[in-house]
C-alpha cells in the first residue's frame, strides 16, 4: 500500500517536474523562450478532476520548491535563512494554481481561459512577500521577441504572460480531447493517473467543438503579432536623437563594498572612467547605485569639518562636471538630527551635478526598500523577533542598516545642445560638450529607478506622466548594485556572475515598452546597457570599453557611451497601469474563497451524514431491543 502511494505521488509528480524545468530554461541566461509556449501544459494536464486533491498538492508543492530553491540561488550570499524562507512561502503558489485548474476542469471552465486569467493571478501574488518581487514570470522570458511584447504598452508585462498562458492552456485541452498514445507506456500510464484516459476520448483531435476556442486564441496572437509590427513601424515618426550618454560599470563585489575600506580606490576608478566618457562627448554620465561611499546631502555636508572625505568627494564630483558633463551618482542621503551629530534618516540615492559645478537642487531617495536588505520592518514593532533574526542571520548584517523610505517622485532636468540628427559617430565621439557651448540648449528630463525599483511596474509607470496624464519624461535611469549576487573567489580576486544579472535586465526591457521611455541601466557587476522603448537591448554604442555584446556585460568593469533616443508616444498603460494582472488577481482570490466554501459545506455535509447514520443506528438498536 505504502509502495503504491509513493508511485502514484511519483507520477503525480512527474508533469510537474516536466514544467519546471521548461519554465527554468526559458528564462535567460539559457533563453530557451519558444518552450515557454508550452511550460505549463504538463502542469495543466495533471490538474485533473480525477487527481486526489492532497495528493495534487503535495505534488506541486514539493516540486515548486525545489524549482524557486534552485532558481533564487543567488540569493544565498546575502541571506540563506531569507531563501529559504521566501522560497517555502513562493512555493505555496503552485499547489493554489493546482487545485484552481482541476476546479476550473471540474467546472467545465475552457482551459484556455482558466488558464491564463489563473496564471497571470498567481504571478502577480508572487509579488506580495517582498512588496513587488516579480521575478520570472512567462511573459518575462519572451524579452528578445521584440514583436510580441510590443502589448505591454497596453497589458503590462502580464498582457505578454496571458498571451502565452492562453496557447499553454488550448494546447492542454486539445491533448485532453484526444485519444492518449498507446504505445508509450510510459506517457500513458502518466495520463492514466492523471485522469487523461477514461475510455472515453474523441479521436478526432479538432473535434469541431474546438474550433471556436482555436480561432480565438489564433486571432489573439495574430493581433499581438500585427500589433507589434505596427507600433514598431510607427516609431520612426515618434522617436528622435537625443543627448549623448555614458553608463559606467564597477565590478566590485558586495564583499568587498561593505567593508567601506576601499571607498576611495572605487571612486578613483568610477572618476578614471567617467573623464574618459566625458573625454568621448558623454553629456550625461550615471554612476551605479551607492558606489559613491559617503552622504551627498547638501544640509549634512556643511555641518562637516573641511577635511572630512564626504566633502572632498563632493567637491571632486563638483571639479569634475563643471563645464564638462551632467554627472548623475548613486550614493547614500540623510539628514541630521537636532544635535547634527548623527543621521537621523537615511537614505539609498542619487544626486545631480551640473555643468556649472553645482548639485542639482533635489535629488531622489528610493522609494521601494527591498525588505530585510536594506529595511528591517520588524525592528520596532517586534523587536524581540528582530533580534532573533540578527542572531540566526536572516539578514546581511550584524547591525541595524535600515534605511528610510523616500516618498517623492523626483524628476531630474539637464540642458543639451541641440545636435543635428544627421550627425555620425565620429563626429560624436570628437566632438567636445559644454555648458559653455554656442548653439541653442535643449532642456530634458529623465527619473532614476534604483535597483529593484526597475522590477515594480508602478514605480516607472508613477514617474512617466504628469498630474494631467502628459508625458513628463525623456528617458529612465536605472543605477543598481548587482554585486550583491555574484560569487567572488578571495584567491584569484574572480568575480563570477550568476544568472541574476541577465534576468534583472530582462526584466527592466518591459519598463521601457510599457512607457515607451527608454532605459539607461549603470550597473555594479553588469548589465550595464541601453534599453531603447521598443525593448531591444541595444549592442554596441559610440564609445566605450564593455563588451560589444549587451548581455555579455557580466563581472566586468569598463563604461561606454550612445546616443539617447527619445519616443513621445503616451501609452496606455502609462495611464491605466496593472488593471489586467488585478482582475485576474481578483479571480484568484475569489476562486480560493469558492475552494474554502466548497471544503467547508462537504466537511458539514459529512457531519451531518455521520450523525445522522449514528442516529439512524441508535434507533434501529432501539426496536431491536424492543
């Protein structure tokens, strides 16, 4: 008996192991992303009216985990307790999708449907735990199909899931109308288990009952498809040269970074870099996230002595741009408490200086903290648990590093020369910018995303219009610190990138499609690259020393230099934001709620019936005793 149950779990098991590995390889590094359109067709066939729902779940959690444990291994450096906790939680989200398919099949609900109004709700969940960590999801994987995601300006990076959960849940069904292959044993005892085969199949696979269904789903991705050609074709008309800008690159690991011992010899060689871009005709130069090592504030730095280092940094940062070049940095904010002896906020990121050797007048704190990396929400309101998981290490560090929550939406201005759009690449990188400059100037604007704020849909989409709707930006900026998840050997000093990298820039090309903005990322360890708002990752640039190839950028330092296009397209997405992923959120939960009753009433039925036959055999010993 025992024997049996493990085979059964087994099988059970088995598609699910068959759409993990599928959703692993569509994703960069490995990019397998045609496979996507048939990732879940395994883990929709196996969701089955017939399947035992314990049995089901168990299946789908125990496989979830192993899949979110050996994809977010680079989280390990930074926290494994952390991992492990957020993979137990993410896990839990297949058994729900399990259990919500096999109630949509039971219902007769057409899988196509079921399944992407079911998939895209259960991504967008995923986002809970950590305020927005949405990390790998189907539509994500599609990031070099550059006609496809063209909806997103429309649907979001969920419009592209849907897409793709719709084929996945058509192709499921036609399979389930099918007659099961025989002569495959193996295939069909699988089937068998899961309830595919009762003997009772259509032999013809497009029965004409399917047709609408195929049609429908067809006409949905041919219109996708004419979609995107036509916003693609359109572009010339909307899109036009903007400014000169320079990305520049670090490759210094976490490790080394934190212990704040090699502030100085970081920041020498961003400066070595960040002359050489201006050197090449850079007129905005960005820096990565925090890799200025020292508070930039303008109220902290004047109640400092002269020869403390964050004003000499300053005043190097102030020498340099002067009549050279806009010079954007990441590094830390804060403001002095009452005595000006301590910070009494503190803050992740960037400042502005200007060609006349001034900061810029605001400057932008991070809005969206990742918790317990760089936020300890639990410090104040259960200290006590706090201190527990400072001592078991769930966080990076020994000591209280939290940082304060920025609440403003800063938009950034430069002035630019106005260029003709005819002119080459050469005369680009010879040519000399200036603030001192002859020709008429041209003002711009652009917004900083740090770090993971590129992976929250919201957040570039707050930054890309005005309180009337207008567009309010030129571009992004996307200043990050990956060096938290690579590897670093201390006796080679190798620093080896991990699939982290590759998946966070995938993931920033949807910020540039649903806003029609384009992305300048700046990165520590890479990708540092430009996005252009039709969502290519632009290979090669003007200038530079990084890798020709963009998604070769890895563990490497260097910097290069392009020209900015501009698209002055209004999106509705801009507008209108995250409604579908809502809606199907919605649905999920008030499927759940439906699973919960539907439990609920067959648990009171089942009372009712024991106490009644316990009445009925009361009764009966009653008269027989009579």
């Amino acid at each position: 008996m025992k024997n049996a149950r493990v085979k059964n779990t087994l099988f059970f098991a088995a598609p699910f192991i068959a759409s993990a590995l599928m959703l692993t390889v569509i994703q960069p590094p490995f990019g397998w992303a045609p496979l996507a359109w048939v990732s879940m067709v395994p883990f929709i066939l196996v969701c089955s009216p017939q399947a035992k729902p314990r049995r089901l779940f168990l299946a789908a959690y125990l496989v979830s985990l192993c899949y979110w444990l050996g994809n977010l291994y680079w989280m390990v450096p930074v926290t494994i307790v952390g991992w492990i906790v957020f993979c137990l939680y993410t896990a839990l989200l297949w058994p729900v999708l399990a259990l919500s398919l096999r109630y949509c099949r039971i219902k007769k609900v057409p899988l196509f449907l079921a399944a992407a109004v079911l998939i895209v709700g259960i991504e967008r969940m995923q986002g809970l735990f950590l305020g927005g960590f949405l990390w790998r999801l189907l539509g994500h994987s599609q990031y070099r199909s550059i006609t496809i995601i063209q909806i997103a300006d429309i649907f979001g990076a969920g419009g592209v899931s849907f897409l793709i959960a719709m084929v996945n849940g058509l192709a499921a069904e036609l399979i389930i109308t099918a007659r099961p292959v025989r002569n495959l044993p193996f295939l069909y005892s699988i089937f068998t288990h899961c309830g595919i085969s009762n003997g009772a199949r259509q032999k013809n696979l497009f029965k004409i009952t399917q047709l609408p269904k195929i049609a429908l789903v067809c006409t949905a991705v041919i219109a996708a498809i004419l979609y995107g050609r036509w916003r693609i074709a359109q572009s010339d008309k909307f899109i036009e040269d903007g400014p000169v800008v320079a990305a520049l690159q670090s490759n210094v690991p976490q490790s080394v970074k934190r212990s704040f011992q090699a502030g100085e010899q970081l920041f020498d060689d961003l400066m070595e870099q960040s002359k050489a871009a201006a050197r090449a005709g850079a007129e905005l130069i960005v820096w990565p996230e925090t890799m200025v090592q020292a508070t930039l504030n303008p109220e902290v730095l004047q109640i400092l002595e002269p020869t403390h280092l964050w004003k000499a940094l300053d005043k190097a940062l102030r020498e340099h741009s002067k009549d050279t070049a806009f010079v954007l940095v990441g590094a830390y904010g804060g403001t002095p408490d009452e005595s000006k002896m301590h910070l009494a906020q503190r803050y992740n990121s960037a400042f502005l200086y200007q060609t006349d050797g001034r900061q810029y007048e605001k400057w932008y704190d991070k809005i969206h903290l990742v918790p317990f990396g760089e936020v300890l929400p639990l410090r104040k309101t259960l200290p006590g648990l706090y201190q527990m998981l400072m001592k078991v290490k769930f966080i990076p560090y020994n000591f209280d590093y939290s940082l304060d929550y920025g609440t403003q939406y800063t938009v950034f201005e430069m002035t630019s020369p106005v260029r003709n759009s005819t002119t080459d690449k050469n005369s680009l990188q010879k040519e000399k910018i200036s603030n001192g400059a002859s020709r008429s100037a041209r003002e711009y604007r652009f917004a900083v995303m740090i770090c993971y704020e590129d992976v929250v849909p919201a957040i570039a989409r707050n930054f890309a219009l005005d309180p009337n709707g207008q567009k309010q930006l030129d571009w992004l900026v996307n200043i990050s610190n990956d060096g938290w998840f690579v590897n670093f050997d201390d006796d080679s000093k190798e620093v080896r990138p991990s699939t982290e990298l590759a998946q966070h820039t995938a993931i920033c090309v949807f910020r540039a499609v649903e806003n029609r903005l384009c992305v300048l990322r700046s990165v520590n360890t890479g990708i540092s690259c430009l996005i252009d708002s039709l969502g290519n990752i632009r290979d090669g640039f003007l200038s530079g020393t990084l890798p020709d190839e963009a998604m070769n950028r890895t563990a490497i330092a260097g910097w290069f230099i392009d020209q900015m296009p501009i698209d002055k397209r209004v999106t509705f997405f801009s507008k209108y934001g995250e409604y579908l992923d809502f809606c199907c959120e919605i649905c999920v939960i008030l499927l759940i709620i439906a699973l919960l009753s539907a439990k609920l009433l067959s648990e009171t039925r089942k009372r009712r019936t024991g106490l009644s036959r316990r009445s009925n055999g009361k009764r009966s010993r009653k008269i027989q005793s009579k």
